[in-house]
C-alpha cells in the first residue's frame, strides 16, 4: 500500500505529538519543526485531523495542539482514513 504524502505527514505529527505533547500543548511550529514540515502544510493537515476529532485545540498564546482521543484509541487507519477518506 502506498501512502499519500499528506497522510505520511499526519503520521509523523499525530507521532511526535503522542511523543513530546504528553504534559503540554504544541504548536503547528514545534510540530512542523520537529517533522521537518511545513508550519502551513502541517495547519492543513492537523486543521483535517480535528475535525475526525483525533486531536484538540486550546486558543489563545498558551494554546496549542493535544491528542483529542486517549493513546490507545488512535490507530494508523483512523489517521489515514481522517485524511483520505475509505481506501
């Protein structure tokens, strides 16, 4: 199976975010940054991911980018079908 480029982006940042968001909010610019994406190829995605509900948002300037279901409840598929619909 061969993956679009925009869902093997969403795995690295749902990845790095279940790494280094443990206690803390990120934003798109850590994300991008840890992932060596783009800060708004990385907003379009994650923009995608929040509304399948996979991650959560906080506004404001403490704000930022969190897991939006438990660890154990998040798989490869639902990220993938989130971003590119049924395969």
């Amino acid at each position: 199976m061969k993956l679009s480029t925009k869902s093997r982006y969403a795995l690295e940042g749902m990845l790095y975010i279940a790494v280094y968001g443990k206690d803390k909010l990120l934003s798109i610019k850590e994300i991008a940054a840890g992932t060596t994406v783009s800060p708004a190829y990385m907003e379009q995605i994650f923009f995608t991911l929040k509304k399948a509900g996979l991650v959560s948002t906080v506004r404001g300037a403490k704000g930022g980018f969190a897991l939006g279901c438990p660890e154990n409840e998040i798989t490869v598929g639902t990220i993938l079908r989130a971003i590119d619909g049924n395969l």
